[in-house]
C-alpha cells in the first residue's frame, strides 16, 4: 500500500522538487567520481612507486626507469589535471569534500550539546588561552 507522502503539494511544486532531487543528485555524481578518480590515481603512483623501488633492488635500471621517467609522470599529470579541475563550480556549495574541518566539528558539536555553532566559532580560538597549567611547566608551542 502506497502512502501519500505530501497531499498538499501541486503537480508544479512536485516536479520542481524533482528537478532539484535531479540536479543535486548529478552534482553528487559529479563530486563523488572526482572524488575516488583522484584516490584511484593516487593508489596507482603508490604502486608504481612500489614497482620502481622493487626494480632498484633487483637492479632492474631500465624497468626502473621506464617507470619513474614514463608511466609516473603520467600518472602525475593526469593527477595534477584532476585537482586543477574544479568537479564544484563554487567551494561553498560543494556536496562532498575529502577533509574535516572546523565548521564541520563545530556542526556536530553543536548538535550534540545545542550549542549555537556561532558560540562554539567565537570562543574556539581563545580556549586553548585560557587552559589551566601547573605552575613552572615549560611548554613549547610549535608554531
């Protein structure tokens, strides 16, 4: 049996919806293959790497250079195109991204706590300030 999701919404405004699930869903698509297409490309260099260290050892020197002067550079720049490539026209409205962030720390954070993201951003650079040290520690701070 079929329930009726959203009895309140036109044809018009159904399709419009639709269209919007379309175009994220191929900018998912698109993130998402730039994505594993560069981790894929990055697998390869470690093997060729790999392979080329290997080759040393057994004193292999033309394999060993057929691979570090032909298949590596290639690979290289192939890697190289695809970072240059923007798979997101604009940074701030990018579906996927491969590192965690402040923001995104502050998201969770807040949720769990409830507090207000903007609170936890004020007061984050400060804290590290205004931690309680024993007297006659000589902390060194790597800047």
């Amino acid at each position: 049996m079929r329930r009726n999701i959203a009895p309140n919404l036109s044809y018009k405004e159904i399709n419009e919806l639709a269209s919007k699930v379309d175009t994220l869903k191929a900018q998912w698509e698109l993130e998402k293959a730039s994505i594993t297409g560069e981790a894929s490309i990055k697998d390869e260099i470690n093997q060729v790497k790999n392979q080329i260290a290997e080759a040393e050892r057994n004193t292999d020197l033309q394999t060993a250079a057929e691979l570090k002067y032909g298949k590596l550079l290639q690979l290289e720049k192939e890697l190289n195109a695809i970072q240059n490539k923007e798979s997101c026209p604009r940074k701030d409205h990018c579906l996927l991204k491969e590192e965690v962030d402040e923001d995104d720390i502050a998201e969770v954070v807040s949720k769990w706590t409830g507090i207000p993201v903007a609170t936890l951003q004020a007061h984050m650079p400060h804290r590290q300030d205004q931690l309680p040290y024993p007297e006659g520690n000589n902390l060194r701070y790597n800047d």
